[in-house]
C-alpha cells in the first residue's frame, strides 16, 4: 500500500472543521516536518533500502557511503552470493576501526569531516589480488619510471607514503601541456586476464593542488601503442579529489582499448592527470601502491532518511507535489499522520488539541516499535583499562564491550 501527499493531508485535517487550516498554516511545510521528524523519532521498515551493487575488496577500507542513509543506521553488508555463516558485521567508531582494521574479519564504521562520509569496511573476500608495482623506487616493479607530459623528477620518497617503504615523487613542469605524471614501459611482465570482468587498479595519488585539475587516467598494456584505459574524477569513494592523499579505483569494466593489448604479457603503466595548461610549476605529487583485485560483490541494507519518493521512484526528504507517495505501509501512515496533526495543533497554538494527539501518537509509537523494533546495529566501543601496581609494569586489559545507542 501506498500513500500520496494528498491522501495524508486528508488524513490530518478535517475539511468541515478544521477547513480555513490552509489559509492559516503552510500544510506542505507541516507535513514535511511530520515525516523527517517521524523518520528521526523511528526506524520505519518501510524505510530499509538496499544499496547499489559495491564490490569490497581484501585491505580496501574506503567505499562509498549511500548518500540519503539515516544517521549511522546501518543493518548490514549483505554479500550477493556465498554468504559466510558468521559474517555478521560489527559497527564501530571510526577512530576503533582505524586501529582494529588489519586484524578484524568484518567490521564497519563512519567516516565523517569536512561535510564527507566514508563508509569504512574491513571485510576478508576470496579474491585474487597482484601488486602491479609498490612505487616505492624509481625501479618498482621492473623498468624504470620516469615523468609522463608535464611530470618532471621522478625520484623516491621515504618521508611520506602509505605503503611499502616509500613512494614515487613527481613534480609539474613548466610546459604548459594538458597532461602530467608518470610512465613505465618496462615493467616486469604481469598478466590482468581474470582481472578483465571484475577487476580494479587501486592507486593512491598525493595531490598538492586541485586546481586546474581535470581528471586521472591509467593506462594498462603490452606497449604505449596496445593499451587500455580507464579515468577517474573522484575518489574511489566518490568524493571530489582534495589536497593530500587520495585512493583512487580504475574499474577494468569501464576501459577503453587503443591497439590490440595482449593481456597475458602486459608491461606498460601510464599514470597520469589530465589538466588546464595554466597547472604548471607544482611540486612533490606522490603515487604509491598500484595494484590490481578482483572484488566481492555486496549491498548495503540501511535505514533512509528520505521519506518520500516521486511517482518515478527517486526518493526524496522533502516533498514538493502532492503527487508524490510516502514510503509508508498503513502502520506508517497512521504514526506520521499523528505526528503531523501535533505539529499543526502546535502552529496553531491549540495546546488541548496538542496533548491529546501527542498521547495518541506516542501510544502509537510505542506499539510501533513493539511490533517492529529497529534493526540497525549499535555503535560498539571497545574500553581499556591501564593500570599500574608497581610504578614500572602497566596491564593493559580490556574490561567491557558495551553497545552504544546513537544519540539523535
């Protein structure tokens, strides 16, 4: 079942009596309200969605997080197929993840600053994974590397890199071309055959400047003539590039073919920016850490806080036409009519009217959440306890795991 904006309006006020509401209320705007702050108050079943299709890698933490999910309400990572019986995910905060995720099997945390989400996972998949090259010197890999376009001054980094013992640092020349970055054309032979269907290159790239910055592109092939390429404009968790490190993902779904690259003796890697002639003169942009996997193909069931969606089915926070349908079976429906008949009752200063919708509508959430409690996991924390007994021997013990509501 469902239910139009008009039908919950008919359903909040009483057109005999209550027929001048529209002239002296915004009925939109109250009933928007009622909905967001129903969806804040519950987790409404009618709200659960699951996401796109993800693929999730072995020691690839970052990915992108569903954008309309409600608060960090998520119920699970759900793998399409082959699901192991304890694979149960545990959410933790996003400081606990970052030191418990090399040596945790499933646990997801979020990841929020700067006004972006990251979804973090540390999931161990089945899959094939090589080391292209780990760009910690100019040799890595087989070959050499040296400045493609503008790049310029292809030297090592031991200072600051995020893998292995160092990475590769490049400078912007002065050129003034629409390209710059790095090349090798006589890598250690590699083969990316069983990588063609699912596979992804995953490159972290430093970047000093976004300005004038297009794009990323990685071409892959058995000579500078035979190739395939893939470009990038955001992060492998689709946010924008900014200053500092940045994962990028290439999916060898969305290649594009120049020549005829033979796949089982590949040994050519260009990586590089595509740029506004204007970009030149930067210093100390770092590669690091190329390499090819195959992924696991997953969904993620979260709670939405858009509660509405358009008769073509986008979802929406707020409605804006009368047209558009609640995503509300009949329980619903009733919990947010009520919550929205408060919200009228207040604007209108009608504080008897106020009470007795408010008991109305918290007897109806109650018996709400008694039918349907929430399904979202609870934030787990992980408490230690120092303690020292001779001033020189310290305990470290781990005393409790507690669950942790979210606080809205």
């Amino acid at each position: 079942m469902t239910y139009s904006r008009t039908e919950l309006k008919n359903a909040i006020w009483d057109t005999v009596i209550e027929k001048n509401a529209a002239t002296q209320l915004d009925v939109n705007s109250v009933m928007n309200y009622g909905v967001r702050e129903v969806i804040k108050d519950v987790d409404l079943r009618t709200t659960k969605r699951l996401s796109s299709v993800i693929n999730v890698f072995n020691k690839i933490y970052d990915y992108t997080c569903p954008s309309d999910i409600k608060g960090i309400k998520i119920i699970d990572l759900v793998p399409q197929v082959n699901r192991s019986p304890s694979s149960e995910i545990e959410l933790v905060p996003a400081e606990e993840f970052d030191r418990r995720k090399t040596f945790e099997q499933i646990i997801v945390a979020f990841n929020d600053h700067d006004t972006l989400r990251k979804l973090r996972a540390s999931v161990v998949v089945d899959s094939d994974q090589v080391t292209i090259s780990n760009l910690d010197t100019t040799a890595s890999g087989g070959g050499l590397w040296t400045g493609y376009g503008d790049g310029q001054n292809v030297r090592a980094d031991t200072a600051n890199y995020v893998e292995g013992v160092g990475s590769l640092l490049w400078d912007i020349g002065s050129g003034g071309g629409t390209t710059a970055g790095i090349v090798n054309s006589t890598m250690n032979i590699f083969d990316i055959t069983n990588y063609l269907l699912q596979g992804s290159f995953f490159l972290y790239v430093y970047i000093q400047s976004t300005t004038n910055l297009t794009n990323f592109k990685l071409r892959v092939g058995s000579s500078s003539a035979n190739y395939y390429e893939m470009t990038v404009t955001v992060t492998n968790e689709g946010n924008a590039f900014s200053a500092g490190w940045n994962l990028l993902r290439f999916d060898l779904v969305n290649r594009t073919t120049t020549g005829t690259p033979n796949n089982a003796a590949c040994n050519y890697v260009a990586m590089f920016m595509t740029k506004n002639a204007a970009k030149i003169s930067e210093v100390n942009y770092r590669f690091d850490g190329l390499i090819l996997c195959n992924g696991f193909l997953n969904q993620v069931l979260y709670y939405s806080k858009y509660g509405w969606q358009t008769v073509a089915g986008a979802y929406l926070e707020n409605s804006t036409a009368d047209t558009d349908l609640l995503n509300a079976d009949t329980e619903e429906f009733n919990l947010i009519a009520l919550r929205c008949k408060m919200e009228s009752d207040r604007r209108l200063r009608d504080w008897n009217a106020y009470a007795i919708d408010k008991n109305d509508y918290l007897e109806s959430k109650a018996h709400y959440l008694e039918m349907y409690p929430s399904e979202a996991k609870l934030l787990t924390q992980t408490y230690y306890d120092l303690q020292s007994t001779t001033g020189l021997n310290v305990d470290l013990n781990e005393i409790v795991v507690e669950p942790q509501e979210e606080i809205t």
